[in-house]
C-alpha cells in the first residue's frame, strides 16, 4: 500500500506520546536494510519497501517514517487510549508483527473476545487489569506471549530464525523502556496508586514494588498463572520469560551461527 507522506501530515494534531514512543521504534529498526524478501526486503526505520510500493525507502525521511507508522499502526490500534506503558508494548508489537497480532494478544490476555480491533471493552479491561495486576506484570504477561508468537513464527521461517536472538534481545528493551515509561507517569503524577508502594533500588531509581496477585474473578486464570511468577530477570542477552513458566523451563534453541 502506498502512503502519502504530505497526506499524513495534514490529519490533526498526533497525541504527544506517539513521538516519545515511535523515537524508540526508529531507534530500534535502524536505518536502511535489505533483508531477505520473506522479512520485508529493503527497509529503513522498519518501513518496508515490499508492503509501500509507492515510498522510496532509501530516501526516506525519519519525520516521514513517523508519518506512516501514526496512520497505518498508531491510530488503528488507538495507542493513545491506553496506559502509555501498554502504549510502549502494543505499538512495537503492532509494527513488529502487525496491529492485528498485537491486538489479539492483548484481547486474549484480557478474556475478550480477540477480534484484532480495539474496541472501548478492549481499552477499560486493560486500564483495569494493568492496575489491578501491578503495571510491571502486566508487561512481563504480554511480552511473554509476544516471545511465544515469534518462536513460532521463527519455526516457520528459517530466515527469521536467523535473527531470533536479536529479536528476543529486542523484546528485553521494549520491557524496560515501558517499565522506565511507567515510572516516569507515576513520578510526574506524584502520586502513588492505592494497593501499591515504592521501592528504591541501588541506583536510588524508583520501582513499583509488586503486590501479590489475587485469583479473582475479574482476571482470566491463564493471565493470574503468568502474573504470579516472580519478577522476570532481564539479564543482558538472555533469553526471559517467567520464571518456572514454560518460556524458562523450555528455552527454544538459539539458530545455529553460519560458518
């Protein structure tokens, strides 16, 4: 599909918080690549010249890169609506792996049905949930389900495998990047949410300590097992999932180097 860059331009004001988040994203896709055509083929700033006939993707333009990534993937999955720490998570996703993919995870994470299209159920069950589970849960749930779809998606493309350990690695920075961004709205609210207090680590850093989880009614039992793990450990290049879950008891095989 081609995109009219100007065309973009001329929509209203973009919410404040897409431009924080989608300097992250063009951080992490670098500029110009050319992958194997199963993987988008050329690219710049993750904008892939095999689904955007009409761009030209080695002239292209960072402001205009985030013109693109505010039609085609921040509005249809209403970014905004949500807390800016699922923002952070749900939008690298959606570029990533599609809005539709990114959707239906959450949804199935929240015992909706998954439709790919963010409804208001969609947007109220995850300000409930994230609040109710600890925000820092919340993350580690759904990029837990995130690693699951690109294993598989790795099983299937031997090209993709290739890059599957830096796509965990990817993973691991979306995580801390919401983690900072949910400390950031809590310092700038001042305000600590009811249920939940503060902690302070050894770098003098705040951290939302986590609250147990209660198997209540309002939580679909698959999302209580993967938030009751304990804390995720992101350590530098590791593979991570919830301890004890099976992301950690079965690590997927890391691709072979080429010789």
């Amino acid at each position: 599909m081609s995109v009219d860059a100007a065309e973009v331009r001329q929509a209203p004001e973009r919410d404040p918080l897409f431009d924080s988040v989608v300097t992250n994203v063009l951080k992490r896709e670098g500029g110009y690549k050319k992958w194997h055509d199963s993987l988008g083929g050329e690219t710049k700033y993750g904008i892939a010249g095999k689904y955007h006939k009409g761009i030209d993707i080695k002239g292209l333009t960072p402001d205009a890169a985030k013109d693109i990534y505010y039609k085609e993937y921040w509005k249809p999955i209403h970014a905004g609506a949500f807390p800016p720490a699922v923002s952070e998570v749900l939008f690298d996703f959606a570029v990533h792996s599609g809005p539709g993919n990114a959707v239906k995870l959450l949804q199935r994470m929240l015992g909706v049905e998954a439709t790919g299209k963010v409804n208001d159920e969609t947007v109220q069950q995850a300000k409930v949930m994230s609040y109710k589970a600890g925000m820092d849960r919340f993350i580690d749930a759904y990029q837990y389900g995130r690693r699951m779809h690109l294993k598989k998606a790795a099983d299937r493309n031997p090209e993709l495998m290739k890059i599957y350990k830096g796509l965990q690695r990817r993973v691991d920075g979306v995580t801390l990047d919401a983690r900072n961004r949910q400390s950031d709205s809590l310092l700038a609210s001042n305000l600590s949410p009811a249920g939940k207090t503060f902690d302070h680590d050894v770098n003098d850093t705040m951290t939302l300590a986590r609250p147990p989880v209660q198997n209540s009614s309002k939580l679909p039992q698959a999302l209580i097992d993967i938030l009751s793990a304990p804390p995720i450990d992101l350590g530098v290049g590791r593979p991570s999932g919830p301890p004890g879950s099976l992301m950690s008891q079965q690590q997927p095989q890391q691709p072979q180097q080429a010789s």
